[in-house]
C-alpha cells in the first residue's frame, strides 16, 4: 500500500543525502523546462523567415497534433528512465496497438470501442513480462526489453502475414479527426494527459518513490520503499502509452503498418534527455519532457518544410541528444549554479 507520508519522508531524506542528486534535482529541471520553452518559442518564431506559412497558428496547431504522438510516448519512457531503465520495445508496442486497433477490432467492428481498453491491456501484459524478466530475473533493461521488441515484432509479422488490414475504429478517428471548440480533439487529450501525468510523477507518492529508487535503489529499499513494485509500474506504463500512441496513429493516419513504430524509438529518449532528466535515472520533469518532445517535433516539421532530407532529421535528433547529456552533467549545473554566488 502507498503511504503519502511515508513517501513524503522518503524523498526528504534522499534530499538530505550526501551525494547531492536529489538536491540539484529541482534546479535541473527548471533550468531545462525554462530552456527548452524558450527555444521552442524561438524556433515557431524564427520559422516564419523561412517560409511565411510557418509560426502561424496553423502550424503551431500542426506541431500540436504531431508531438501529440511523442508526448504520450515520452512520459512512459520518461518514467523508466527515472528508475534507471530504459524501454527499447516501444516500436514494436507502438505498432502492436495499431495492428489490434485496425486487424483485430478494425475487423470485427471499427464501432467497438469498448475493445480499445482490451487492446491496451494486452500491451500491458507485455510490458509486464518485460518488467518480470528485468526485476525478477535481474535480466539488463536494454537486453530485455530489445528481445521482447524481436518477439512481438515477429507474432505481429506471422499474424498479419506481411499485410496488416482493417479500418481504423471510430473512437480513434474521432480522437484524431475531431475537433473540440473548434480545435483538434487531439490537442484538448494531450492538455488532460499532460496534466495527469505530471501529477502522476511529481504529486503522487509513487511519483516520491520512483525517484527514490532512481536515486540509489538499495537506499530506497531499506527506507521502507516498495522496491518491486515501483521498478516494475513503469513498464506497463510504458507499454500502455506505446500501445495508445499505435492506436492514434492508425486514427491519424487511418491504417497500421508493419514499420509504424520505428521512428519513435529515438525520439522517445530525446525527448526525455532534452527535457532535464538524468539518462543514468533518478532526476526528471514530466513538463521539461513535454517541452522537449515539442521542440522536437517543431524541429522536424520545420526540417520537413525547407525539403531537407528526413536522414538529417535523425542526425540533427542525435546531435541534440549528445549535447544534452554533455550539458546535463551535474558539472555543468555546478558551474552554472556558481555564476550566481
């Protein structure tokens, strides 16, 4: 059972350790929210001298519904790395909720919506077995969760023999092609979504005890911290919003593919760096991640907008990813922090 106070407890005396992680935590990701709105902002504005039709609020909305998709992807990802983890099956997740939302209940009823929930707990069940196999089986996150990514890749490949067919349901249609007060549904999800997460990993007392772990698990353990629990939430999660993201792909784009996941996979941990978390766990905003999945995707529309190619997009999307992790250092913030003494 969670006890807020107790997590509450917890996370204060990982702040009053001696190793000084949880104390530049905070500074850390106001630095990096602040930095990477900042950014996102001038690069919507600075668009506009590339082309006119960039930077207005059409595109803005554009850059909405398309980080929509890496926002949600982000936040699972965002929790497994603050453990420590990292989820390498998200493409092969992400195109399991495409493949069940338009093979399975595109077929049998694309009106089905209460089957989308089914769909998502099989993703889940997934991401179980991969927390299983990492938390139990003490197997590393990277080994386990690239050969969960193989398997399913591989069922999916035998189940739809190569074509994957189906409408795309309803619920997903409305989502994508809706709009609420005259703007995309998408946009008013996100918003919720958004919110709840960030309470989620930042007001809960799991959010406490994720950072606990992240931290230094042993520590975590002995504070009394349902070590067990806490490593494995974050892969179901992860799965579930890898599984969600497939089933608003197929409403966006209305059809699955075999190959729909695997330019997220990248971007995911981008995102997740880029927005102020630790790789190496233990540190991390939910609403820096937000930023940084955002900055990303303004990066790629604006990429995609001057005719350049999408291989340099991959290589732009990695560049940001090493100076990031160079700038993130807890040196950096040190120095940083030292300037205003």
């Amino acid at each position: 059972m969670i006890d807020s106070d107790n997590a509450k407890t917890v996370e204060s005396s990982f702040a009053q350790s001696g190793d000084g992680r949880a104390s530049a935590r905070v500074s850390r990701e106001t630095i990096s929210t602040v930095t990477v709105a900042i950014l996102c902002v001038v690069m919507l504005l600075g668009a506009r001298f590339i082309s006119p039709s960039l930077g207005s609020w059409s595109q803005v909305e554009t850059v909405l519904v398309l980080g929509s998709f890496l926002v949600v992807l982000s936040f699972g990802q965002g929790l497994v790395i603050l453990t420590g983890g990292l989820d390498l099956s998200l493409p092969a997740l992400i195109t399991l909720g495409g493949i069940l939302a338009t093979n399975w209940i595109g077929v049998y009823d694309t009106g089905a919506w209460y089957l989308l929930p089914v769909a998502l707990l099989i993703c889940a069940g997934v991401g179980l077995i991969s927390a299983i196999g990492i938390v139990w089986l003490k197997v590393p996150p990277f080994i386990m969760t690239l050969a969960m990514s193989i398997i399913v890749s591989s069922i999916l490949l035998g189940y739809t023999k190569g074509t994957p067919r189906g409408a795309s349901p309803d619920a997903a249609l409305a989502l994508m092609k809706g709009s609420v007060f005259g703007q995309p549904a998408v946009i008013s999800f996100v918003i919720l979504f958004v919110i709840i997460g960030w309470l989620f990993q930042s007001r809960s007392a799991i959010g406490r005890y994720l950072y606990a772990v992240g931290m230094n698990v042993d520590a975590a353990r002995v504070a009394g911290v349902p070590v067990v629990l806490v490593q494995t939430l974050p892969y179901v999660i992860s799965a579930v919003c890898a599984g969600l993201v497939g089933i608003m792909l197929v409403g966006y784009s209305n059809g699955a593919t075999l190959r729909m996941g695997e330019s997220y996979l990248l971007p995911s941990i981008a995102a997740v760096v880029i927005g102020g978390s630790s790789i190496l766990g233990g540190s991390g905003s939910f609403l820096g991640t937000v930023g940084g999945a955002i900055l990303l995707t303004t990066l790629g529309t604006i990429i995609s907008a001057i005719g350049l190619e999408f291989g340099l997009r991959t290589i732009i999307e990695g560049t940001i990813v090493l100076v990031a992790l160079l700038l993130l250092r807890e040196e950096f913030f040190q120095k940083l922090g030292s300037l205003w003494r």
